[in-house]
C-alpha cells in the first residue's frame, strides 16, 4: 500500500520513519523482550494514549505469555511540551506487586512523565520494572530515565504519528513525520 497517498501526509514536513521501518525495528524489540521474559509474569503496561498503536504491534511479537494493562496520564503543558506535572487519569486494573512490568511509551522527551511513572509504580512493590520506548530524544532530557529497549533516538523535532499527536491530532497517521513549521505555530 502506498501511504503517501493518505491526505495526512500533506501536513508533514518530512517523513522521519515510514511504516516498514516501524514495523522492522519492532518485531526485533520483541524478539529481544522474548528472550529477556522467559519464564516471567510479564504485564505490558501501555501508556496512553500515545502507545496505543505500538504495545498491540509489539504484544504481536512478544512470544511469552502476558497481561495487558492500560495507565492513562495527563501531563499539563502547551501543546509540544510537557511541565512534568504529571496525574494519572485513568489506573492500572491489575496489582503488580511482584510482577515483572514493562511500561510501553510512544516517546520519551525530557523525561519527566516516565520518570514520575516509574516513580509511582515503584512505590506498589513490582518484582521488576523496566522501559520501553518507540522513541527517544535524547537532546531535550531534563530527568535521566533508565530505557531499556528503544526503537529509534531522534534528534530535536516535534513528530506527529504512529500513536503521537499534536493537539490531538494525526495519532492514525501510519508512519512518523515532522510537520510542518505553520501548522505548529498557529496552534
Ligand atoms: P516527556 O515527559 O517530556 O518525556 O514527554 C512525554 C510525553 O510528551 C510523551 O509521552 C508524548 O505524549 C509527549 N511528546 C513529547 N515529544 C513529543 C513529540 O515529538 N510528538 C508528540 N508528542 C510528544
Ligand atoms: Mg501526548
């Protein structure tokens, strides 16, 4: 299929990773998961609602048996930034304690909100908790945030798709693009 066509594209600056590249890299994150997780009562945690494409297309590759689970958090901030204030808006169903958790984020920017998740979750006694990430920019850090696997590090741009939005909008968007300077500054 040819996504260029989608008309969503016409708001993209440039196209940073097109589909088959996502798909590449995350069939090996799962393989990698795979290996790690024998033997272990994984629970996906899926961060939303920016992960809500990639934990399905990773889950799809993880090769263990494991609990899904959502945690939905609001970060205050303007459009293309986050305060760090971070509440959760809607929480896990299943107890972790003493389970192995994989919180699964679209990205990981100044890392305050996974810093404030892991910090949150530590606190209800998990066998293990560990990272993953679709993206990660490491030039905007404020709060070092241990990542245990990644799929892409990019450099300093806001990027709409694949789960990401700005204000909202292009999460359906297939690939993960750049877009354009006008759109952003009107918002
Ligand atoms: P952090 O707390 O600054 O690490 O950012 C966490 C959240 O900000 C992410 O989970 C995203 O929801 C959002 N975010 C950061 N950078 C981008 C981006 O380039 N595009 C879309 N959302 C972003
Ligand atoms: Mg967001």
């Amino acid at each position: 299929m040819n996504t260029q066509i989608s008309p969503l594209f016409n708001d993209i600056k440039q196209v940073l990773i097109d589909e088959e590249a996502i798909a590449l890299r995350i069939r090996e994150m799962g393989e990698k998961i795979t290996q790690d997780y024998r033997g272990k009562d994984l629970i996906l945690l899926c961060v939303l609602k920016g992960s809500l494409l990639f934990a399905p297309d990773l889950m799809r590759h993880i090769q263990v048996p494991l609990v899904l689970d959502f945690i939905a958090i609001s970060s205050y901030g303007d459009a293309t930034s986050t305060s760090g204030v971070v509440r959760i808006v809607k929480d896990l169903e299943e107890s972790i304690e003493n389970r192995h958790v994989l919180i699964v984020e679209d990205i990981v920017d100044t890392g305050l909100t996974l810093g404030y998740l892991i910090k949150a979750l530590k606190l209800r006694k998990p066998a293990s908790i560990r990272t993953c990430t679709l993206l990660d920019k490491p030039v905007r850090r404020i709060l070092e945030v241990p990542i245990d696997y990644k799929g892409f590090e990019i450099g300093d741009h806001f990027v709409v798709g694949y789960g990401l939005d700005f204000a909202g909008r292009y999460r359906n968007l297939p690939a993960i693009g750049i877009l354009k300077d006008e759109l952003i500054n009107r918002a």
